[in-house]
C-alpha cells in the first residue's frame, strides 16, 4: 500500500528543505575555503627597510589632547526627551486599558482583550499591572540614556526616542482599534 503526502504538505517542506540545504553548503564552503587559504605576508615596503648609514635620533614628540568640554548630564533636552518618552509610554498603558473595559462591558465587535502586548500587560490588564509595565519601561528608558549620557555616548537618546515611538504606535493603535 503506497502513502502519499498532500502536495499542501510537501511542497513548503521541499523548499524548506532545499533552503536548509543551500544554507549549509554555503555556511560549509566558506569555512573550509576560510581554513584551507594559506596566510601570506603583507609585502615588504621601502618604507619597512632600516637603512644601515642612517643615524637613529629619537626626537620628541608633544601630544595636545583636546579637551572634552564637560557638559551637565542632565540638562533641558534630556529632561524633556525623558518627559516626551515617559508620558507616551503612560499613554500606551492607559489606551490599553480599552480592552479591559471593553471586556468588563461585555462588548462585542472592538477589541476587549490585549493582544500585541500581552506578555506584558496580560489578556485583560489591569490598573496596576499597566501603570507598573509603563513605570518599569520609562525607567529602563531614562536609566538606558542616563548611562550612555554619561559616558559620553552620542546615541544616549535612542533608548528614550525608541520608547516614544513604541509607545506612540501602541497608543495610536489603541485608539483605533478600541476606542
């Protein structure tokens, strides 16, 4: 008795297959070509060559370092991106809380429980669990920018900027979809 898969079933599998395939003959190609190349030496420079009747004088050199003006951590566009991604971050939790009062209504048609966040919120989120996510994201966010800030880093803001735009797209979705 012969079996026979559903061409549903087999033909993503083939290629699936197929993908694995090409992916590890070509993850095995460029490790053996990697190992078997033989390492060759820089060539020699004229500029590498010590010259016999040259005399050897050592002389010295002074190195200004320029001076890294020390600004305040936190100053007026810190306190304000802090501020922005903070209060959208709050936004978000209280516009998911749409869903919880949706459910509690017994509304039918919107959406009345948390879908894209709900590893962090829950199914139905409360007062609670939602202003404690925003509070732990706000932190995480402002402590993120205060230590790249301080240490002198010139992306110190994407944490806070990336929280805004997370924060703002959940908000925006919220109040599309359950309000």
């Amino acid at each position: 008795m012969a079996y026979r898969t559903p061409k549903k079933l087999s033909a993503p599998h083939g290629l699936t297959r197929t993908l694995l395939k090409s992916i590890m003959f070509t993850a095995t190609a460029v490790i053996t070509l990697v190992t078997i190349s033989p390492a060759a030496e820089p060539p020699v420079a004229p500029s590498s060559v010590i010259r016999m009747n040259a005399p050897v004088i050592e002389v010295p050199v002074s190195v200004s370092m320029p001076r890294i003006a020390e600004t305040s951590t936190i100053d007026k566009k810190f306190v304000g991106l802090a501020f922005i991604s903070t209060t959208s971050t709050f936004a978000d939790s209280y516009t998911t809380l749409f869903a919880r009062q949706n459910w509690l209504a017994g509304k039918k048609g919107v959406c009345n429980a948390e879908v894209d966040s709900a590893f962090l919120y829950g199914t139905h989120p409360t007062v609670g669990r939602a202003y404690a996510v925003a509070s732990a994201k706000s932190a995480g966010a402002i402590l993120m920018a205060y230590y790249l800030r301080r240490h002198h880093s010139k992306f110190w803001s994407l944490p806070l900027v990336t929280n805004s735009m997370v924060s703002l797209g959940g908000v925006t979705q919220n109040m599309i979809m359950c309000n």
